[in-house]
C-alpha cells in the first residue's frame, strides 16, 4: 500500500522524508490509477444518504469554524431512537452554501479503507487513522494550520491548492497544538511558502507533522483524503520511564514541611535533589519494564482485521482436521511462559491461558502461515480440534482464504 502513496523507494522515504520534509508525487509517478477505489463523491452521496450516518463521523466547517452537530443532524425516524443522525437535506443546504465536511474514522466504517489501512499500518507498524474531505468549489474548510501527526494527502476527486509553510515548532506533541502558537502560524503563513502545489486526481501529499498547511478547492469540488499517522515519539518513551520511576524511594518522598511551591528558592534545592535521584534510578530502568508499559499503550491503538462473528462460530463448530487457519491480521500478541505447566497468550485487552504443551502449536498458528488443523503440532486430532477451535472463538485465528482467491 506504500507503494501508492510515494513516488520514491521506500527506504529513501525512511531516510529522507519521514518525519523531515514533505514529498510531493503526481499520479503518473504511482500506481493504482488513483485513489476512487477507496473512496469517491459517490461513496461520500451513499454515507450521507444511506448508512445512518452519526456524529462524530461527520464534522462540517464553515470558513474555519467548526459548526455545531446540531446544524446538520436530527432524528433517526420511528425505531431508530437516535437524535443524532446526519440529515442529508440539511447537509445538502450546508455544503450548497460553501461548507466543508469531514467524514472521521473512515477507517473503522468504510470497508475498502478498512483493509487498505490494515496493509500499511502493517508496512508502518503505526496506529492510523482516515479523514476524508469534501470541499465545494472555490472555497476553505480550514485556515493555516499545522498537525500534530504525519499525513499523507491523497486527492481522489476535483483539485485542491496547498500553500505549504515550514515549522513554527518542529515535530509537535499531541499537547502542542496549533492553536497554542496563533500568533507564530499567521506570521509565518504571511511570509514566502516552502511549497505552494495544487493537486490533481491521483496526486498524493505526504507532510510531517508540524508543517504548516492551508488548502483551497480550485474551479471545481475537491474530494481528498487524509491518512494521518499518529507516530509514538521518545517523549512517550520519557513518559512511562517517569511512571516507572515511582519504583525509586527517593523520587516518592514527602516534600519539606511548610514549603512553598511557589518560591524559586525554597523549589531550587529539592529540585536538585530530585533530579539527582532520577538520575541515580535511570541506569536501572529494565527495557523489559519499558516494553510492557508500552505494550499497554501501543496495542490498544490499532484494531486487528474484522472478522465474522456468525460465519467464525459457524466454521469453528464445523470444524474438521483438513480445515486451514491463519492467524487474524494485524493481531497483536506475546506468548510467555506461565510457570512449568503453563504457557500465556497476551493479547490486547485480554489473556489466554493454556497447558504448555500447547505453546509450540500456539507459535505456530501466530506465525502469519496458512496451517491444516491435522498438522498442528500436538498429540492428537481431538486435541487439535479442541485448541484450534478455542482460537477461533477467541477470534485470535480465522479460516484460512480458499486456494485461488
């Protein structure tokens, strides 16, 4: 999926773009032909008209603002009981009169970016996210502005001119958002572009986070999308090390009596002496610690690929030995030993518990390879049967796609 997104080897992404500088590349330089297969002006018209569309999936901005959900939304009808269903004849009205919409989440409702997002979260090993922006002719959903994620900006429909600033705050953090540095954006967005481009269909765009960016549909409506990816930083690594530093004695005494927090000089001495006591605990600090901290963090992020609740049962309660399982895509998991009779499962949310002769066909199944449940490696077929289907309900395995498809 990359691939589509940049014009260049990916390792020369990796060590010249990423995270540094943006790279531009036009629709005769990538394959696919386009972006419409993942999403198009008529995909937008049936998930406004016809899916139950409901906040926060949609947002509407007018001119920069960002317009109440109360503006565009209203009842679901008899049987629905929902009171914040996207009303097509008031979206209609609005987006006529020059409003932007944003479709969120596009990557947990639309099924082909679903299973696009799933590949190149898979190439990045990052959580990512889809927006789409529909813009009518002429006009601006956003004033300049800067992100705190990667984007890539695909242009599906219409073009769209981006006037292209560099950093006021190189490479932000989720807490240091634009608005903060109103002052310092305009400024800068007074001052010459780095990149002033508009984008054709086919086009993609791919801006590091903290540049800063305006776009403008040109004589025709403009449909993009935007695939940010929400990068972890050392900053998270700084923050669960200062969470497992709470292990140290010193770093959780009882500051003096009576001090006076406000006081430089009452703060300066105590400072000191917790920075050296951070720095006597930070040579200790166990990477294995570290990992399963950010494993708390890092797995919920993500989604694994969907699954079939009905056809997953129905397969697992069918099941035979010449049946064939692959483990679920983009599943995040760890097997570790359980004392000497057991081995554990770690998935994210949960723990699966079993016998540790099982671990060899456990590791075996979470290998990402196709496997014949026959072939599992365990003493016999009512005990590959009885391990494979526990997968299956635990939805950490799936059947296996039939040969030639």
């Amino acid at each position: 999926m990359l691939s589509r997104l940049i014009a260049t080897d990916p390792a020369k992404f990796a060590d010249a773009y990423w995270g540094r500088q943006p790279l531009l590349s036009r629709a005769g330089e990538l394959p696919g032909g386009g972006f419409t297969d993942l999403f198009s002006p008529a995909d937008a018209d049936e998930l406004l008209s016809r899916r139950g569309l409901r906040t926060p999936f949609l947002r509407v901005a007018d001119r920069g603002t960002v317009l109440p959900a109360t503006r565009f939304t209203g009842s679901g009808g008899s049987g629905a009981e929902v009171g914040d269903q996207v009303a097509d004849d008031k979206i209609l009205r609005l987006y006529a009169e020059g409003a932007t919409l944003v479709f969120q989440g596009l990557h947990r409702i639309w099924p082909p970016l679903i299973d696009a997002m799933q590949e190149l979260g898979g190439e990045l090993n990052q959580p990512l996210q889809v927006n789409a922006y529909l813009t009518p002719r002429g006009n601006q959903g956003f004033s300049t502005h800067y992100d705190t994620h990667d984007v890539f900006v695909l242009q599906v429909d219409g073009t769209k001119r981006w006037i292209i600033h560099e950093p006021v705050l190189p490479e932000p953090l989720e807490e240091q958002a634009w608005g903060g540095r109103k002052d310092e954006v305009q400024a800068t967005a007074d001052g010459p572009p780095a990149l002033d481009v508009v984008l054709e269909p086919g086009d993609a765009l791919y801006l590091p986070r903290g540049w800063l960016h305006a776009a403008a549909a040109q004589d025709a409506r403009s449909l993009h999308l935007t695939v940010g990816v929400r990068a972890f930083t050392r900053y998270t690594l700084v923050d669960e090390l200062l969470r497992l530093a709470a292990e140290d004695e010193r770093l959780r005494a009882t500051l003096p009596f009576g001090i006076d927090l406000t006081d430089p000089e009452q703060v300066a001495p105590v400072l000191a002496d917790a920075v050296a006591a951070l720095r006597d605990w930070l040579p200790t600090a166990d990477p294995e610690s570290v990992a399963d901290r950010l494993r708390a963090r890092v797995w919920p992020a993500t989604r694994p690929a969907p699954i079939g609740p009905l056809s997953q049962l129905d397969f697992a309660e069918a099941l035979s030995p010449d049946d064939r399982i692959v483990a679920r895509g983009g599943l995040r998991w760890r097997v570790a030993e359980d004392g000497p009779e057991h081995v554990v499962l770690r998935l994210s949310g949960h723990t699966l518990r079993f016998p540790a002769y099982c671990a060899p066909a456990v590791r075996m199944v979470l290998s990402g390879e196709t496997y014949r449940v026959g072939d599992l490696p365990l003493d016999d077929d009512a005990d590959r049967l009885v391990l494979a289907r526990r997968l299956l309900r635990e939805a950490v395995v799936v059947p296996a796609p039939s040969p030639g498809r």
